[in-house]
C-alpha cells in the first residue's frame, strides 16, 4: 500500500467533533514519551506531520490526518483509498491533574468504544522496557470491549538485534498468560524505517478487505 498524500485534518476535542466522512480510521496510542509522533511521522514519510515533543503527554486532543486525499475523477484501488490515521492521546502522564487525567481517559474510551469508524488500534509499546502494567490492563481493557487492536513495538533501533528478539519474545509470553490468540504485532523503527512497509501492507489488506464487503 501506498501513500501518496498526507495532511493534517482537524483536532477534536469530543468523538461528535470528529470528521463525519465515512473513511477507515487507524488509531495510534501508547503510554506518554512512547515515540507515536515519530512513528506517525515514519509511516507518512513526512517528519513534520506530527508534532514531535521531548516533553511526553503534548497530544491532548483526537488528531485525524487523512491519507491519500481523494482526487476527483481519479478511481483509486481498494488499498490506496482514502483513510484516516488517528494520533490519540497518550495514557499514563503522571504530571497531569486527576480531573485531567479522567477527562483524557474518558477522550479516550469514547472514541475508541463510539467511534464507528474506528477500524483497528496500534498500540505502541516501548521495546526497551519490561512489560508495563498500565500496558498490560489497557489490553485487558480492550478485549473485555472486544476492541481489534495490534501492538507496536517502537525504538527497535534503541537495543541490540539480540536484545530486541527476546524483549519482544517476553512480552508476548506475558500476554500470553492472558490471551489464548496473540494480536498481530510489529516491531518499528522510526529512525531506520523498520517495520513501515510491513504496518502500511497490514493497513492496505484491510482497506482491501472492507472495501470487498461493500461491493
């Protein structure tokens, strides 16, 4: 699958304010400082899509940027169609007020469980790191609401080839100890590039998919 445009849309701060074009949605979140904004800006091959902060918790609004803006007149192929790619905001800032912190969650939850054109969540994990609980009861989270998601590992280029294998190999078994059926999962580089071709064909099938359910 291709990307031949990617733009900025809108912010939202409610589910209701988001773009009312029927369009997949691809949804990205992840714990605060995880890399998302640089792993959206890997895949769109535009490092200045999404604003990139050393300060984690920046995305405090529902960002849809559209992919592959449709042209008029041109027919495009079920995996370059048009579809949004959503930067959520990120869980687990502990510098954020209490009230803050449920109204994120609560940004959060309702997108996630209300937005209809909510197709899949990526959900970024840091590589480097051990199994986080708050990781590992929002999975749990999102089975009980039968939400499809894939997990993403970021900043595979942070450790060694070794390390990253076995890291990747821990976390699965520890999800493993919770799910019968693992999720798919990928694991990324926003430095080199890994992983992108690999995520956008995982994308591309499933706009094929849901475009050959609507004929």
């Amino acid at each position: 699958m291709k990307i031949n445009t990617a733009e900025y849309l809108i912010s939202s701060a409610k589910v209701e304010q988001c773009p009312k074009a029927g369009y997949p949605e691809y949804a990205f979140i992840g714990r605060s400082n995880v890399g998302k904004s640089s792993l959206i800006n890997m895949l769109a091959d535009n490092a200045k899509l999404a604003k990139t902060s050393s300060m984690p918790g920046k995305t405090v609004l529902i960002n849809h940027f559209l992919i592959n803006r449709p042209i008029e007149g041109k027919q495009h192929n079920a995996a370059d169609a048009p579809w949004y790619l959503v930067d959520l905001p990120g869980y687990g800032y502990a510098k954020r007020s209490k009230k803050a912190q449920e109204e994120f969650e609560h940004m959060i939850s309702s997108y996630i469980l209300e937005r209809e054109q909510m197709t899949l969540l990526f959900i970024l994990i840091d590589v480097r790191l051990e199994p986080q609980k708050i990781d590992l009861d929002f999975i749990e989270w999102l089975g009980e609401n039968g939400v499809p998601f894939a997990i993403v590992f970021t900043k595979a280029d942070k450790v060694s080839k070794g390390r990253l294998g076995g890291n990747v190999q821990h976390y699965l078994k520890v999800l493993s100890q919770q799910w019968e059926e693992l999720p798919p999962y990928f694991v990324t580089s926003s430095e080199t590039g890994k992983g992108r071709e690999e995520l956008l064909q995982y994308i591309g099938e499933i706009n094929i998919s849901i475009a050959n359910q609507e004929e």
